[in-house]
C-alpha cells in the first residue's frame, strides 16, 4: 500500500490527465513508499500492544534487505528500473516486450541494486552476529548493541547505496529540484540514520554510567 501511494504521489500530474492508471494495480510502485510503511506499520502495532518497537525493526531489516534483493532481481526479468545506455561489456540488451529499450545495451542496473541489498544484509547480521555473540564470549559477558542501531545502520547503507544507483538509472522516477525523487528521499534516510545512531550511542552511554 505505502510503494502505491508513495507512486500515486509521484505520478499525480498523470493521474490527473488520465485518471484510469489509478485501476492498474499490476504496476507502478515505489519502494521507498513500501519501506515508510514498513517502517510505520509495525510501530502503530507495537504502540497498540505496548510492545518495544526497536527490537523487532532490528531483527527484520535483514530480512527486508534480502527480500529488496530478490525484489530487484524481478525487476531485472521486468526490465523494470533499467540504466543508461552503455557500450561495456557488462552491458544488457533486453529483449522486445519488456519494460527496458529493447535492442541497446544498458546498464544492469537492477543486478547492481540487488548486490548491493544482497550484501546490506551480509553487513548487518555479521555486525549483529559480532556484538551479540563473538564479543560476548570474549569478554565472558553479553555485549549487546543498543535496540534500534541494526536498524539505523540499514537506513545509512541503503541510503547511500540508492542515492548513488539512481546516477545510474535512466527510467522516469520523479524529480525534486535537479534530483531523483528516490534520492530527495535519501538524503533524508542517511540523516536521519545518522543522527539516529549518535543519539542510541549517547543515551547508551548515559544510561550505562548511571
């Protein structure tokens, strides 16, 4: 629901002109509408079960950064989401009937975004994996990361790993000023994950001397 609207947002000049592409519920999503509502979702859930929010985003992020990579990868058989042209040998020619140019190499830019969701993942369960486990057999005692830096980190990483693919990408995606609108987003996920994780590590800090 969140990709759709988030789409809807994006493309209402066309919406307006022609209001039937509301009914077309195949295509036309935006992922960072899923990942908002992702995000929203189980936060009004664990407020209404006085549940704590932070452990379970930290504990689903790799998994959705997985599921984005997968996600991609259908883009990809799509043709969805496609790059610039291109003459490197890493270049793609989509064939006729998919959504990409078909008959000219572009740049497989689904295949570069679902590595990198691929590797997010990889980041974030060994750094989790590293303060959880390893360093608590170390040191004989469990050595936790604060509840929500997982989860922080995921937006830093996905963040920046967006803003820059969509150099990358030549597919209409909306725009704010001489930006993508997936990368106005950005700038916002990175900042926010940011000043997020400085503010868990103070208040980590603060309540361990106390």
């Amino acid at each position: 629901i969140g990709a759709k609207l988030l789409y809807y947002i994006v493309e209402f000049p066309s919406i307006i002109a022609d209001p039937s592409i509301l009914l077309n519920f195949g295509e036309g999503f935006v992922v960072y509408g899923g990942l908002i509502a992702g995000f929203l979702s189980p936060l009004i859930y664990t407020r209404i079960k006085k549940l704590s929010f932070l452990p379970y985003i930290d504990c689903a992020v790799p998994g959705v950064a997985f599921a984005q990579g997968c996600g991609r990868i259908g883009c990809f058989l799509a043709g969805c989401c496609y790059g610039r042209e291109t003459t490197s040998h890493f270049g793609v020619i989509f064939p006729v009937g998919s959504q990409a140019p078909a008959g000219v190499k572009l740049i497989p830019t689904q295949l570069i975004s679902a590595g990198a969701d691929f590797l997010h993942m990889i980041i974030l369960l060994v750094i989790a994996y590293n303060y959880s486990f390893t360093a608590g057999r170390k040191k004989g005692k469990s050595k936790y990361l604060p509840a929500g830096d997982i989860g922080y980190i995921y937006m830093i990483l996905y963040g920046i790993g967006r803003f820059l693919i969509e150099f990358l990408r030549n597919d209409y995606r909306g725009e704010v000023g001489f930006l993508s609108t997936s990368q106005f987003i950005s700038i916002f996920f990175v900042i926010c994950g940011v000043g997020l994780l400085v503010f868990n590590k103070l208040h980590s800090k603060q309540a361990e001397a106390k």
